[in-house]
C-alpha cells in the first residue's frame, strides 16, 4: 500500500537507516548533512520512482496527494526527527523540505 510505503520510508530516513542513507548521499538532487537531509518534492518522487515498485507508475500529483495525506510527520517525530520547510517558494513543488534529526536521538 502506498501510504505504508512511505511512512517505511520516512521511518527508515527518521531513524538514520544507514543504506538508505547512502543512497540518499549518492543522489546529487539532494544535500544530506550532519543534521539533516534537504529535498524537494518533484526530486523526492524522482528518486522513489527509481527506488521502489510501488512508486513507479505514480504520477506526481497522485504521489503529492499521498503524501500530505499520510502521517509522516508523526512517524518522524515518533523516530526522534521532524520535516521542516528549509526555503519557502510560496509553492510546494518549488519549496525546500528537510527532515531534521534531532540532537542526541539516534
């Protein structure tokens, strides 16, 4: 299921999976950082689409709808991490999103 998808993703993200993290550093579309890891929507859908099945024939408006109808927000904050807007653009395609550890949860 879709929303199950990505909340194992965030979950994986949140809790600092380190393969998943890896692949996150190898994407040039994205800056991870020691305190978090900085996207933007249209590159986030690219790279799921390429990571898992269950992205691959999303369209991006389906993709956008399913994810601020999921709770992924408290998945983060369940896992010691929150999603932020890093540069707002005034449109979300455009805005920067960061998922943020927080210090001294691992």
């Amino acid at each position: 299921m879709l929303e199950q998808a990505l909340i194992s993703f965030f979950e994986q993200a949140a809790r600092r999976n380190e393969t998943l993290l890896n692949k996150l550093r190898q994407e040039p579309r994205f800056t991870v950082e020691p305190g978090r890891w900085c996207f933007t929507l249209p590159d986030l859908h690219s790279f799921l689409q390429e990571q898992d099945a269950e992205f691959r024939s999303l369209d991006y408006r389906r993709f956008r709808k399913a994810l601020f109808n999921s709770p992924i927000n408290e998945t983060a904050k369940s896992c010691g991490a929150e999603i932020t807007i890093v540069d707002n653009q005034g449109k979300v395609d455009r805005s920067r999103y960061a998922l943020v550890w927080k210090a001294g949860v691992k």
